[in-house]
C-alpha cells in the first residue's frame, strides 16, 4: 500500500471561516475575562479615599471581588 495523501483544504469552506470565528470569540471573552479581574484587582488595592472619590465602599469592592472569586 503507498502514502496516503490528505488534501489540505477543508471540504467545507464555510467550516474554516466558523472555526476562525469561534476562536476569535473564545479569545475576545477570555482578553475580557482577564480586564475584569485586573479591574476588581486594582479597585481592590485601593484606599477608602479613592473608593469614596468613585462612589463606591469597601463593602461594595468586597462583595464583587467575594462574587466574582466565588463563581
């Protein structure tokens, strides 16, 4: 029996283009994922005075970051 030979190109053009798209999503939700996290991270950090400059309490800061840890 020879080489078997596998064409390269898919069967389905419109199969390549979806596989592109999902992964396109898949990286889009996860560069989204990891800003959120910095974002709470950071309001994290900071002191009473910057939190009150925002409108928000350690209360608050602390049930999202307690939420987002959790889920």
């Amino acid at each position: 029996m020879g080489p078997i030979y596998v064409d390269p190109r898919p069967d389905h053009p419109g199969l390549a283009l979806f596989q592109y798209e999902t992964l396109t999503r898949v990286v889009a939700w996860l560069e989204n994922a990891v800003m959120k996290r910095q974002t709470r991270l950071q309001l994290g950090r900071l002191g009473d005075d910057g939190l009150k400059d925002l409108g928000l309490t350690r209360d608050h800061v602390e049930a999202d970051l307690e939420n987002y840890f959790s889920a």
